[in-house]
C-alpha cells in the first residue's frame, strides 16, 4: 500500500476492515491494480462503483455467503454518499 491514501480509498478501506481485518488493505490494493489498471493513491470517488462490484465478488467468493457481500457492498455505497 501506497503512503498516500485518497479519502475515497480510506472509506472503502474502514468498511473492509470490518469484513477482512489486516488483509483489507491488500485485498483492496490488488483490486484496484488488477480490475482498474491503476495505483491505490489514484483512486478516487469515481471509481468506487466498479470496485464495489469487484469487491461484492471477492467476499462473496470468500466468505459463501451473497448476504454477507451485500452488506458489505451496501455499507460502502453509503460511506462514500
């Protein structure tokens, strides 16, 4: 992870934290890098539609549960309203 956080990469990164603990920051990280081609420090509020839904598969596919991917989707669409 980058020194530099944006405050959109910093509100994604809260609700995260409460799904996947110390990992969140690099689970986030190599989203960002693989689904949207850029680094972590450029991430901005425009982009966290995409990662949400990038997100959203993640937890699904860890976790087996699409309730608990789409708590965790829901609670970052309304941290970054």
């Amino acid at each position: 992870m980058t020194e530099t956080m944006t405050k959109a990469y910093e509100k994604v990164l809260e609700i995260l934290n409460e799904y996947l603990g110390p990992t969140s920051g690099r689970f986030l990280d190599r989203n960002i890098r693989f689904h949207l081609q850029k680094e972590p420090d450029q991430f901005t509020f425009a982009d966290v539609p995409k990662i949400i839904e990038w997100v959203k598969i993640g937890i699904g596919v860890l976790s087996r549960d699409a309730v608990v991917a789409d708590e965790c989707a829901n609670k970052m669409k309304q941290a970054v309203k």
